[in-house]
C-alpha cells in the first residue's frame, strides 16, 4: 500500500511516496540519498541510524517513513550550512572521537538533539543521550573526552547567562 | 509484503479499526523489532498515536492515570510520576535507551508483556488497573491479571488499552531494580519491583514484592509477601521469605540472558536491599 | 551552535587555523591545502597542534584526514552508494548446522513481484566452464560461493534471489522450498577430533591446499602445526614444579558497526567489478580470479570507506557470493548488503579455541619447558581459519624465553561458521593461556608476578619460541612490564588487594606479545606521483578501516619527503586497477610495512629529482642535495615543483619527464611448518617484526552481586617510534575496550544442534559508553626505535587485545580464589 507523505527534511519540503512497510531510515537513504544515516543493525539497537524528528533523536530504523508525515527532520547532512560545522563535530575531531566513523553520525545527532532539546544539560545529561549507542573502534575514551568538553561549553555558557 | 497502515484520529474511528488481524502501534520499538525478526506476520497496522484519549499524566479520584501511548521520557521527566513513584521513575529511567524512550510507551511496554518487561514488575506491586475500551465499553482490569503469560494480555483482539491507573498509594516507598549484561541499553535480564504501604510502621505494614523473568509474567510471590507484612523484620525473616519464594517460582534454564543462579542471586540481594531500606 | 569564525570564542581557538579544501567532486582526502578561497574551500577552524619549523611530522598527533568527512557523514561507504539500475540481493541461509541439501524447489520465488532471478548452488549453475567448480581457497581450497549438496553450519547461504528492492528480495526467499536431510553435527573441536567422528569433509584429501599445510584426511583436521624447540619431557623432568590446566576461548563476533556489503556487476564480455567493505582487496581479486577462471587484471576490487574490519573484513568475505550471483544476471549492479543477525552466523567469526597449557619451572622461577595444544574450533571451512591455528600456536609460550617447547595446534572443521580473522588472531587466545598460567606459577611458588615475569621475560639476544633472536630494535618487554605496573600503582611484594565495604579492589598485571601473521609474500608498494606546483600524492593501497592508515601514511611521506603535511595528499579508496599491490591490511603492519614502502618511494623520487636537477642546472649529481622539500645546490635553494615534472629552460626545451617514486617492501619470511636445517619443527624465520608490551587492569569486584567495576585499564607497548601519538592511543585503548568486552560479556551462544541462538545485539553485547565512563585509560608508549620501522616504528593495532582478559582474571583470583579458565567471565 502506497502513502504520499509531506515532511520537512533539513529545512526542505518534500513529497515522497512510500510502501507502509518502508522505514523512515530507508527512505532517507535511498530517495532522499541522504546517507549520513547508516544502518547497523535494523533494530535499534546500535544507534548509528539516528535523526531528529520533531526535534527528538529517534532511531529511523524503528519508524515508518509513513509516521514522518507533517514531521520536521533533520539529518546529519543538515546541522550546518556547507562551509560549517557545529561544536559537536567540532569536538568530535578535536578529540579523535572518530575512528571508522560509522557510529559518528548517530553520535553527533544524539548530542545535537540533546543539546537543542536542553540548552543547559550536564555532562550526565550527555552521557545519558549516549546511553544507547554502539562503538567497536574507538573503546569511547575519547568520546568522553569530545562530551567533556561540550559539557563544560554549556556549563561556561549557562555561568555566562545567569551573569 | 502489502502492508497496510492507516491512522485514525478520534478513539471512535481507533475502536472500529481495531479487530482480528490487526497489530496497533504506538513507539513501534517492539512492533518493529517482531516484524523484522519474523516473530509477527503482520499484515495490518493501526497508529494509534493520534488518539486524545491515549494521552496525558494525571491525577484522578481513581489515582494516578497514565495514558497508554505515554512514553518513557514523559514518564522520567513528570513529577507526578516522581512524586507517584519512584520505581516507575527509575524503570522509565533505564528502560531501552534515550531515543527509544522517547518513542516506547507504557502501554505498548505492558501490551507486549514480556516476562521482563520494565514497566511490568512495578505495575504488579501497585496493582495497577488497565483501563481497556473496545466498542462494547470501557473495563477496568487489574495488572496481575492483565498479564497473562509470555506476550499475552487479556485482551480481547478488538480491545485497546486507554491508559494505566495507579492506586494512590500516599504513605509509602518503591523502589525497581533490575540486572543486565551491561551498563549500556540492555533488557532486563532479571528484574523486580517492591511496594510498601506504610514502611514506617512495622504493624501495619504491607509489603509487596514482583519479581520478572521468573514466571511467565510478572509474580507476587504472595506467601513471602505475607511473611514479611506487619511485622517486624531480621536478616532470617528475608531468608525464610527467599526460601519461599525460590520453591515457587521457575526460570527458565538454558536463556541466553541469565541463569537461574542469577536470577536467585539478585533476589537474595533485592531482599537484602529491601530489609536496608525498612530497617527502623 | 555553528561555528563560523566570528561566532568562535577566541580564547578556544589555538593559532594557527587551517584552511581544508573539501570536495565532494573528488574521491580524494586532502591534507591542509593552503589556498585562495575558492568556490568549494571549507574554512573552519580545528585546533591543530602547532607546527614549528624544526618540528617534523613523525610524532606529531596531527588531526585525522578522514574526520572531517565522516563527522558531516559525508564519507561514502559501501551501502551508500547507488548506481542507476541497481538491483538487489538476498540471501536464504541454511537452518541446519549439517545436512545434505536434497533440493531446492525456486518456482515460486522467481514469480514473486520484482524478482529478476534466484541463485543456487547446483552443480550445473556452478560450473565455470569445463566442469569445474568455483572452489574458493589458496591455502585450503574447501569452499564453493554457494552451498552445492551439503551445508556445513547454520547460516550457511543455500539460494540468492536478485530482486527490483530489497524487499521484493527478502520476501521471495520465503518462497524458496529447501528440503534438507539432517547429518550428525558437531559443535565441539574435542569431539570433532575423536576417532570416528562424522567427517564434515568427506572429500578432505582430494582438496587443494597450499605448502606447508598439512590436513588430516579421514579427520576433521584440516592443519596441524606443530612447534618444537628444544626437549620438553627431559626439561619437565628437571621442574621442581610443574602445573597444567584446560582453558577455552569461546568464538566471538566482530561486531563492526557496518556490516559487510558489496556492489558487484559481471561484465557479459567476461570481467568482473566489485565495490566491497574490503580489508583486502588484492587478496579478493586473486580469490575471485582463481574461482571464476579469470585473468587478473579482468577482476577489479575497490574498497570504499570501510567501517571497521578487525580481521573480520579480512581474506575474504561475501566476495565470491556476490560474484557468483552477478555472474548469472551479467550486466546490471547488484548490491548485496549484510544484516545485522548475518554477521553474526552468515560470516567469519573470531576466537574459538580449547587448549592445555603445561608449564614448568625450577622454584627459583626460571621457565623450563611449556608443553601446548592448542585447538581451534575453525567452523566448517578453513581458508580463514588455517592460519590462525598457526600464529595463535607459535606464540602460544606467550612472551617469555622458554629453553623447551612443544606446541600442537590443530585447526578442526566444526559445524559452526567459520572463524577468521579477529584482530589478535590467535595471540588474545594463546596468552589468555599462557598470562594465566603465570599467574598460577607464581602463587604456587609464593613470587611476585610481576617479578616472575620480569625474570622470565624476552630480551634483546634471546633465542624466542621459532629460534629467531631478539634484537635490541625490537622491543624491551622488561621495561613495559614496569611502565604498566608502575601505571596501575603495583607495589611489588605485596598482595595489591584491597578489602572495601562491597568487595574487594584489586590488580593484575600481564606480558604481552605479537608478531604479524603474514604470507611470506605479503608484499606492499607505494606511489609517489607529483604536481606540476610541487604537491605529491601517495598511491598506497592499505585500507583505512578507522586506524588512521591515510593520516599516518601521509605524516611518513611528508617526513621522507621534508615537506609540510600540507603539500602530501594521501589518495583514498583502493582500486586494484590503479594502485600498487598490497597483500591486504591486518596484522598491525600497515605502519610498519606500508611505511617502508613509502620511505623507499619518497627515496626514489629523491633520487630522481635530483638527476633532473642535475641536468637541468649543468652540475654532477653529487653536488645536488636534498634537503627539508628542497633541491640546494651550493647556496642556492630550489622548489622541488621546478624539478618534478620537467624542468623548463628559458629558451622552452624541458629536461627530464615526471617524477614517480616507487618504492616496495616485501618480507623475507619462510613458510611455517617448513623444516630448514639446523631448526626444529615449527621454527624458522616467520616473522618479520615482534611488538612488546604489558598490559594492566585495576577492578572493583562486588561477591555478592556479581558485579565487576574497571578502574584502571592500563598498556604500556614499545611499538618503536609513534607517528602518530593520538591515533596510536586511539588503536590501543579501541583494542583493550574490546578485549574487555570479549573477557566480560560477549560470546557467541549455540545450541547443540549448532544454531546460534543469540545472534543480534539485543543478545550478543559489546561495551556500552557506560561501561567505561569511569575507567582510567593510560597508555605509554616506550619507544625503542625498530631498526627497520619507517622512522623506527612498528605495528601496534591489534596489541590492545591480546592481555586484557588474563589481566582480569588474575586480578579476580588473587582478589576472591577464584579461579577462572573460561571467557566470558560473569561471576
């Protein structure tokens, strides 16, 4: 069965259509090419599928392209206008938090979301949005280390604001 | 291979959907999974996130209402679950991860029924009621009976799950624990939840425990709940409960989770916490 | 929050920024180009270290050259890419651990809705001319692409269909009809070694198999290395203590988080194309070439990004199916992408080993004799697994000078998937052996075992396990010993644990080593081609799975070159069309071997561009220096770029032609198992390098709950000189986390009828970010320059693995007594 769905992919319009049984994480990767978005598992277990929709890190893998109609959502190919890059990737580099970078862009969007959602979340805060995300290279120190960092940018900013 | 889906917008148009045939779905993080893996054949989806009457946290005469396609991030986040209890707070903080939270919901958690379902355990000892609506009228089912064995429910093929009430419960303590493989998104692989009305009054005191993975659906071993209401409490009173607890229930041997031992261990150390935290 | 330069808060900022030119138009990754700003200049600013004039490449942490393009998620790997026309495939795998196929009804299938053809592996559809089979293999030819008349473990691919999407494919397997009767299945070594055993290859003696590999026919072993230096019964009967005990090794799955995939179209003229997530894709080419009949130089393998490999990306993978598929719908694209629950039982698996360890000393604790054997469960076909029976043998004894050795490793065929690679290959497996029993020996001899090792360990001019002696180059294990123990706080002599109010803290300290496991023709090139404005670009074909190969190779060319990193753009994306050869990448000597071969090539461009300038400027060659990217001849500095693609008189004749440096390093290793006179069986010059090192755990151990909190994880590693410090820390602490994961929580579950039960991440875990966010990672580096090493390196990618799980282990023993001689370790 055939969906048309409207939504908003990194601030475009678009109408696609879709099989019922497709998933979101397919759909993005394969008719928007949008391949930032990797599957590693199908299951939502790896989180290396994960976007924003609606403004919530979800894991495209587990949603229906079908559900994403009226959705607003933002992939990794659109945190920032060609010629930048957000503090997350930044921190990312600097901290050589990426190795095969498979895991990074489910990484990076989770912290996005986190720190969209909660512009003052702590370094626990963080952590937690990675909870649930899988890395076989880089045994996650310095992951931690790119996350310390971003986590004392927003605390030097939330000292700054309440000034 | 056809799939169909369509989403309804009024609890009206949801009810008439519902029926034979049809899987609802709420987050999907089960649904999707069971379809993948084959565990389901589905043929036919009904998204039920569109329905008014599935949604909210609130306070009623009843107790503490939570609707269905509630998710675990609102649950973790709302000071009425907070204040409520802590151990639907603490389940809903561990269950899954942070983008599967915000997608699960308490109802599609207690639909599924799995024996180690997070929300489960902690259902059970409040002896929370369904609230369930079908085109014949609403009922109200208590949890225990609610959960009726490994991914089976009471309910009827055109039944629907509107929300979840909790008995209040003021003068009480909760608390959940579970066990895993690791500290990152796992399932549990053991997990239990203890209620105690009036914890601080050992004669009127009413403990109740549920322990998951053990049986097909969440237990109250109610002999050890008895031994260990209105009384007093000694490090051999948590041995003769765990005594009898352990005779009546069965895990499975041969789950690639946990053993056995495991599971009989973390209910050793749960009464041990439990005698901690009532301990005058 | 985006960073643009005025938005940049400057007291973050270090100076100097660097401008990187990004374009997607190019396959290419290039280094910090300064340039004018141009329509595609990305400009931002990433903290670089400083670079000062006198401060040379070798050693700087510089910022990985790929990063930039895989945290935009911009890098392309092999499921990324789509070709027009583009079909799909599926495979049907075998439920059964060991049956006869007895048909396969596809009717229904090739009917269903977009399906352009189903695949089996009958005899008549196999058959690449003349009768033969498309039998995949070079040191033990056992394998078909596609199952013929027998599966050999559950997961095995019986049937393929090729469809208009991968849903139309995945529902067609459904409809395929396979009638299957069972065999008898084995899914433990010992018993498929016992005498009478069902063969799971019957037709063992009629295969193929390369010199120096010896199978068993009317066995399940399918090599038996043996090792024998000096005389162990005689030495044992010296030993005021000997001690012996069984262990084992479960398999365990890579885990990397792409799985495998690969893009394949077969030409009807008779050549064949394949994208693959490959570790190895001169070695994928000599596979499908020997198999499919075809001339080289008709079969093309390009890697794409990979997304991790650890071996398991190694040899060969899905290759030889895909190609076989491809073959019979010749003309089209086909994409044949792994799940998820198919790496786990459809693919290499890693580890698999039972063994006995026997140790003796004389109570002063000088190691006398070590007697091993040691078994791998190598799953139902060998090509991947023969191997690591060898390596994991011979450097079983583990890093100690022993005077009398006697290993047997045997690789057995059982009905599970087959093992491969697994970065250690075979070391994690043989020290998890040898750590422990080291441990043992020192309790029972009342030593310190930091003591016990430091007296038994392996120094310059020692004669090891293969009767190669140690050079002074190769590594000083006592000192890493120390490092490690110093690192994690060991106080010699004493008991290091702790009683807290849960449990118990405490330590454990290991030696480790590993040499690469190389084919003695494991050879690799490298191609240093110039721009006409000076720029150079490195042709090198090692796959840079997440390593850093492209940011280390391009340090070492700018160091033999003398020039900035800037001007070094390391070329991406192995194309066996275009690039030298290379044996494949694996056993930590991409660095080392890879690093050679660009040292010779940088060597050889020098030499040319001195000739030009020679000619050029009217004056003997010996009068032209090179120095710092620059031609000086007296006083006179010159820009290479005038000499790199001919040099110009005024009047427009040009003398000389481009420069290409060439430069190559094959190893002068010999065959294992090949007696040379003067050896013993088993010894001989097999391997090209050694790396050292010692590892460290600090735990907090909860009796009561089971639980086990890492503290401390510690290496100290003398991989010669580090080029690349960061990255290097990034290979060592990504090994140790997986180490961790394989000593605590992962292994692979089968039932007894070998059908893996718990084949998905939901049931297989590896280490979460939770498992670590409060464990001390130190890493130090004791650099003893290799006398070979490109600038003094060696290998170091794999080492992180090899220690971890004995380190836990003793670390529990001395805490609680209990001793444990099986992984995972859930207490």
């Amino acid at each position: 069965m055939t969906h048309r769905i409207t939504l908003t992919v990194n601030g475009i319009q678009r109408t696609l259509h879709v099989e019922a049984a497709d998933t979101l994480l397919r759909v993005l990767r394969e008719e928007l090419h949008l391949t930032g978005a990797k599957k590693g598992c199908g299951e939502g277990e790896c989180g290396a599928c994960t976007i924003l929709m609606n403004n919530q890190a979800i894991r495209a893998c587990l949603v229906l392209a079908v559900e994403a109609d009226g959705a607003d959502i933002v992939t990794i190919e659109g945190l920032a206008p060609p010629g930048e890059i957000t503090r997350v990737q930044k921190a990312f580099i600097e901290a050589d938090a990426v190795q095969c970078g498979f895991c990074t862009p489910g990484f990076v969007m989770a912290l996005e979301g986190e720190m969209r959602r909660n512009p003052h979340a702590t370094r626990d805060d963080l952590l937690n949005a990675l909870g649930g995300h899988l890395c076989r290279c880089t045994g996650y120190e310095s992951i931690l280390q790119a996350t310390d960092t971003l986590a004392r940018q927003l605390a030097q900013k939330t000292k700054k604001s309440k000034k | 291979m056809n799939l169909e889906y369509c989403k309804p917008q009024t609890l009206e148009d949801l009810l008439a959907e519902t029926r034979a045939g049809t899987h609802l779905m709420a987050g999907g993080t089960d649904l999707l999974v069971d379809m993948r893996s084959r565990k389901k054949t589905v043929q036919r989806i009904v998204d039920i996130k569109a329905i008014p009457e599935l949604r909210g946290i609130r306070e009623t005469k009843s107790g503490l209402e939570i609707g269905a396609c509630e998710t675990f991030t609102a649950l973790r986040e709302s000071p009425l679950v907070a204040a409520w209890s802590p151990a639907l707070r603490e389940c809903a903080d561990v269950m899954g991860c942070h983008e599967i939270r915000h997608r699960a919901t308490l109802g599609g958690n207690i639909c599924n029924s799995s024996p180690g379902c997070e929300s489960g355990v902690v259902l059970s000892v409040h002896e929370a009621q369904v609230r369930i609506a079908s085109t014949r009228g609403v009922r109200l089912v208590p949890f225990d009976t609610f959960a009726t064995g490994v991914n089976r429910t009471c309910l009827e093929p055109d039944e629907v799950v509107l929300s979840i009430i909790l008995p209040k419960a003021a003068d009480s303590l909760s608390f959940y624990r579970r066990i895993t493989r690791t500290a990152g998104m796992d399932l549990a692989c053991w997990n239990g939840a203890a209620l105690v009305l009036q914890p601080r009054t050992p004669a009127k005191r009413v403990v109740r425990i549920s322990f998951g993975t053990v049986m097909p659906a969440p237990y109250r071993p109610r002999a050890a709940e008895a031994l260990l209401s209105r009384r007093p409490l000694t490090p051999a009173d948590m041995d003769q409960a765990y005594d009898l607890i352990i005779r009546e229930i069965a895990p499975r041997a041969g789950s690639v989770r946990a053993s056995p031992a495991e599971k009989k261990r973390a209910i050793r150390n749960f009464l041990d916490e439990l005698l901690e935290r009532l301990a005058p | 929050m985006l960073v643009r330069p005025a938005d940049v808060d400057a007291t973050e900022q270090l100076r100097p920024s660097y401008h990187v030119i990004f374009s997607r138009s190019k396959p290419q990754v290039r280094f910090f180009c300064i340039c004018s700003k141009g329509a595609n200049v990305l400009r931002f600013p990433i903290n670089q270290p400083k670079e000062e004039a006198s401060v040379k490449q070798v050693g700087r942490s510089v910022v990985r050259a790929d990063a930039l393009e895989k945290v935009t998620g911009q890098a392309i790997y092999v499921d990324d890419l789509q070709f027009p026309g583009m079909l799909h495939g599926r495979v049907l795998r075998s439920p059964y651990a060991h049956a006869k196929i007895v048909s396969i009804d596809t009717s229904a299938a090739r009917q269903a809705p977009g399906v352009r053809a189903v695949v089996t592996g009958r005899r008549e559809e196999q058959d690449v001319g003349g009768g033969k089979l498309p039998l995949v293999g070079a040191c033990i030819v056992d394998q078909l692409p596609l199952a013929m008349d027998r599966v050999r473990f559950a997961g095995e691919a019986v049937a393929v269909v090729v469809a208009d999407t991968v849903a139309a494919a995945e529902h067609a397997t459904t409809l395929i009809k396979v009638e299957y009767a069972e065999l008898p299945v084995l899914t433990d070594a010992r018993q498929a070694m016992a005498k009478d055993a069902p063969l799971i290859h019957p037709d063992l003696g009629s295969y193929e198999c390369a010199k120096g590999f010896h199978p068993k026919p009317g066995t399940n072993i399918f090599h038996h290395y043996q090792l024998r230096k000096g005389d162990t019964r005689k030495a044992f009967a010296k030993c005021d203590v000997v001690l012996e005990q069984e262990f084992s090794y479960p398999h365990m799955s890579h885990c990397q988080l792409e799985p495998h995939g690969a893009l394949v179209r077969w030409d009807p003229a008779g050549s064949v194309e394949i994208y693959s997530s490959t570790q190895a894709p001169f070695v994928v080419r000599g596979y499908l070439s020997r198999a499919f009949r075809l001339p080289l130089s008709k079969v093309r393998v390009r890697a794409p990004v990979v997304g991790g490999g650890f071996g398991g990306k190694s040899d060969y993978t899905l290759e030889p199916l895909a190609a076989y598929v491809a073959r019979q719908v010749p003309g089209v694209w086909i994409k044949l992408i792994y799940e998820r629950e198919e790496m786990f039982n459809g693919t290499l698996v890693g580890r698999g080993v039972t063994g006995r360890y026997k140790l003796g000393a004389k109570r002063d604790g000088t190691v006398l004799a070590a007697q091993i054997e040691y078994i791998l469960s190598g799953g139902g076909y060998g090509e991947c697994a023969i191997n690591v029976a060898v390596g994991g043998g011979q450097n079983s004894p583990g890093a100690y000078h022993i005077p009398n050795i006697a290993v047997d490793s045997y690789a057995v065929y059982t009905n599970l998937p087959p093992v491969g690679a697994f970065r250690g290959y075979g070391h994690p497996e043989g020290q998890w052996m040898a750590e422990r029993m080291m441990d043992l020996l020192a309790r029972e001899l009342k030593m310190d075992p930091v003591e016990l090792r430091l007296k038994n360990a392996y120094r310059a001019g020692d004669k090891n396990a293969i009767a190669q002696r140690l050079h002074p180059t190769q590594g000083d294990l006592p000192q890493c010993l120390r490092e490690a123990a110093k690192a994690v706080g060991w106080k010699m002599g004493q008991s290091n644990v702790v009683k807290t109010r849960t449990g118990f803290r405490t330590k454990a300290v290991c030696s480790l080593m590993k040499s690469p496991v190389q084919a003695t023709n494991a050879q690799v090139a490298a191609i240093l081609k110039f721009d006409e404005d000076g720029g150079v670009n490195l042709i090198i074909t090692t796959c840079d799975m997440g390593q850093g190969s492209a940011t280390v190779y391009g340090q070492i060319a700018a160091e033999a070159l003398g020039l900035p990193l800037e001007r070094v753009h390391v070329v991406r994306d192995p194309d066996t069309a275009l690039f030298p050869a290379d044996w494949q990448t694996i056993g930590s000597k991409g660095t080392y071997t890879g690093g050679i071969a660009i040292v010779r090539a940088a060597e050889d461009a020098i030499a040319q561009i001195r000739a030009t300038a020679a000619k050029a400027l009217r004056v003997p060659v010996a009068k032209v220096r090179y120095q710092d990217g620059r031609v000086v001849i007296g006083k006179r500095h010159h820009d290479i770029g005038l000499f790199t693609n001919g040099y110009m008189l005024a009047d427009g004749r040009t003398i000389g032609r481009p420069v290409v440096g060439y430069g190559a390093y094959t190893p002068d290793l010999q065959i294992p198992g090949i007696r040379k006179p003067g050896l013993q069986i088993g010894q001989g010059n097999v391997s090209a390098s050694w790396t050292f090192g010692a590892q460290a755990v600090e735990l907090e151990v909860n009796p009561k709950t089971g639980q086990i909190k890492v503290l401390q994880l510690v290496t100290a590693i003398d991989a010669g000189r580090i080029i690349n410090p960061r990255l290097a820390r990034g290979q060592v602490v990504g090994g140790m986390v997986q180490a961790l994961g394989q000593t605590l929580m992962e292994t692979m579950i089968y039932s007894d009828k070998g059908v893996l039960r718990n084949g998905r991440f939901t049931d297989y875990k590896i280490p979460a970010l939770e498992d670590l966010r409060d464990t001390a990672f130190k890493v130090i580096f004791v650099e003893t320059p290799d006398r070979n090493g490109p600038f003094g390196a060696r290998g170091l990618a794999e080492h992180g693995t090899v220690a971890i799980a004995p380190c836990v282990a003793n670390a529990i023993a001395r805490a609680t007594g209990q001793d444990l001689y099986s992984l995972p370790i859930r207490l």
